[in-house]
C-alpha cells in the first residue's frame, strides 16, 4: 500500500539491488546483528569464492571484538551500524532514535569513514513506515537510505526446531532451497543473521554457520555474484512523497 508523506519524509526504501541489469547474475547478501564468535567462520566462507558482503552490526557485540570488525574491512565488505541495542527503536521517541544513530555510527567511526549514501538498516526493520522515522533519520544524515531487503533466509526459526545437529542440517538446507527457488532471486537483496538476537537454542552458532556455509555455495554454484549493498545514486525526487512498500 502507497503511503503519502506531503512534507516530503519519506527516504529511499531499497528492497532490490539498485543499478542491477539482466546482464550480470547478481545479489547483495546483507548480513544483521554481529559481530559474535561465529563472525571469524562467515568471512572465511566469503572469501573462499571472493563474495562481498554488507554487515549491519550491534553496538552491544561490538565490545571486545575490535579485530574482527578490522578483519571485516579490511576483506573488502562494507559495514553500518545495526543499533546500540538491538530493541525497536519506533516505540521511543524521536530524541532516543537520534541519539542511537549517532551512537551506534560513532562506535564505527574509529574503523572507517561514515559512508555516504548511508544505509540504515533499524533492528526489526523498525520503523520503516514511519514518517515520523524517516524524518528523524532524514535529519541525521540527509544522505541515508533505508536498507530493507527482497528476500529473508528466515535463519531465525530454525534453531529452534532443532533437537539434532542432523535436524540443523536438514532445517538449513530446506531453507536454502527456498531462496534459491525464488522467482525474484536475481538482483534480490538477502537478508542473513550473525547469530540471531532473541532466540535461545543450543544449536544457534551451527545453525548461522551451516546455513550461510549451503547459502554462499548453493548461489554461488549457480553462477551468482555475491556483491555487497549499493545504495542507490539517483532516488527519484518523487520516493520524497511516496511509499510504495
């Protein structure tokens, strides 16, 4: 449903890889809610097939793990900050959604420079249709875009089904099979997680690991690039003024 927005709030809203043709296979693979133990072994994955990625991190699993953020840049992916906490940031007010992105920016600033376009990405994707978010963000950097994504692994909810290692197997590789079935899966936007907040299970690392592991090598197996997220160079002046999804 089209949302309007007469002050003209509204960012772009990127739920496809922007500038992507036919002529290239191509997804941007995003990547939520690390640093964490496990980060060491997704970038191992990557760059075993010289794939890209964008990581959204938590200000709160930034602490102590200083290399691997180093180790993330340094690898060629591109990196932005995924709040302090990882909570809803629209039940607050404008003040604390100011005050965490400086935060949560600031916490990355010591790695590399503040990238411009700047891709937000909220936890939950709070707030992504909110006029009063995209305002707030809009007056924090006017440069940002809200980084949303086409298609999720889901790899949240499989943990938790899992009573086995066998069962963590199966549950990834069902998972990929889907992603990979999709219709809209070139030029998609991939929303993957570094050890998912808010799920208990003892099997949650080797869940992220076995699912990113069959995920890098089911796409590309197929011929596709695995490139990080660009954000889009030309927003039509009209996105201001409408929402689309």
């Amino acid at each position: 449903m089209t949302k309007i927005s007469w002050a003209g709030n509204w960012l772009p809203v990127l739920h496809r890889l922007p500038g992507h043709t036919n002529g290239r296979r191509e997804v941007a693979l995003t990547i939520d809610d690390g640093p964490t133990d496990v980060t060491a072994h997704l970038l191992k994955t990557l760059l075993s097939v010289n794939a890209k990625a964008t990581f959204f991190l938590n200000g709160a699993r930034l602490m102590g793990r200083s290399a691997l953020v180093e180790r993330i840049l340094s690898e060629g992916h591109d990196v932005y900050a995924h709040g302090v906490l990882h909570v809803r940031l629209d039940d607050g007010t404008p003040a604390r959604l100011r005050s965490d992105l400086i935060v949560s920016e600031a916490a990355l600033t010591s790695f590399r420079p503040t990238p411009s376009p700047y891709l937000v990405r909220l936890p939950y994707a709070a707030g992504r249709r909110k006029s009063w978010v995209h305002r707030t963000i809009r007056d924090w950097r006017h440069d940002s875009q809200i980084a949303h994504w086409s298609l999720s692994a889901e790899d949240h909810t499989i943990a938790p089904q899992c009573d086995s290692r066998a069962e963590v197997e199966q549950l990834c590789a069902k998972a990929v099979a889907k992603l990979m079935a999709a219709p809209a899966l070139d030029g998609s936007i991939i929303l993957v997680h570094d050890v998912p907040h808010d799920v208990i299970s003892p099997y949650l690392e080797a869940a992220t690991v076995t699912l990113f592991e069959m995920l890098v090598m089911a796409l590309t197996g197929a011929g596709y690039a695995i490139v990080a997220l660009r954000g889009q160079p030309s927003p039509s002046p009209l996105s201001r003024f409408l929402l689309e999804k």
